[in-house]
C-alpha cells in the first residue's frame, strides 16, 4: 500500500513497512565520535610531515561502532578507532537528561592523549 502525499509530492510508505524499518534501525544502532583540541597544527603542505602527522593524531580521539542503552548507561562497542587499542573493545558513558540539557560523562579513566587522570563531561543544550 502506498499513499501519496499532495501537499509535498512525497510518498508516503505502508505503516508496516515503515514499524520494520525502526525495528531494524534500532537493531542497528550506530556511534561516531570525532574530538578534536581547539588548537591543531595546519600542515604546511599538501601532505603533512612526519612531525605534523604525530600532532595532530595527538589532538583527536576518533572511534565508532555500535552502541546500545542500559539504565542510564550508553556502551559503545567500538568496531573501528584512532586508537587500535580501543577497536574491540567497550566504552561506557553515563547520560542524563533534563528538559533542553543532555549531560555524558565518562568513568574516570587515565586520558589516552596524555595519560592523567580524569573524566569527561560533555553538555549538549537543545537551541530553540
């Protein structure tokens, strides 16, 4: 069955079809986390030194996989990473949400940049 929406041109698909496409989705949940410092070196050529390579993969953390929720709990089950040692492995960050704010904050852990010790605490604040 499909039902054609006049006021935008844009199909509209089978409600069954459409509950099959969330059941997979969150059957397929994935996760990309891209961090970089404020303060990266810019390469003086088109491809980087050996020196500038080493500086700038020393200012991002890169990992992705899948991820599912549990509690307030979300486990990241890294498939690809920056950091090899983190590829297979779990990362564990705890959520709360509140009205327009969500807060993520690691366990404390010794930094993979530069080995202190520490947590992250990421603020996302809904624009209106």
């Amino acid at each position: 069955m499909r039902i054609s929406n006049t006021h935008c041109n844009m199909p509209l698909v089978d409600l069954r079809l459409k509950k099959a496409i969330e059941q997979q989705r969150t059957q397929l949940v994935r996760w990309v986390d891209l961090l970089v410092a404020d303060n990266r070196v810019k390469p003086t050529g088109a491809l980087p030194t050996d020196e500038e390579k080493a500086k700038l993969f020393g200012t991002m953390i890169a990992y992705a996989g899948t991820y599912r929720i549990d509690g307030e709990k979300v486990i990241h089950d890294v498939q690809v990473s920056w950091n090899q040692l983190w590829t297979g492995s779990q990362q564990v960050r705890f959520f709360k949400a509140e009205s327009d704010t969500l807060t993520n904050t690691t366990a404390v852990a010794k930094s993979p940049r530069d080995g202190l010790e520490g947590r992250t605490i990421v603020v996302f604040k809904k624009v209106h």
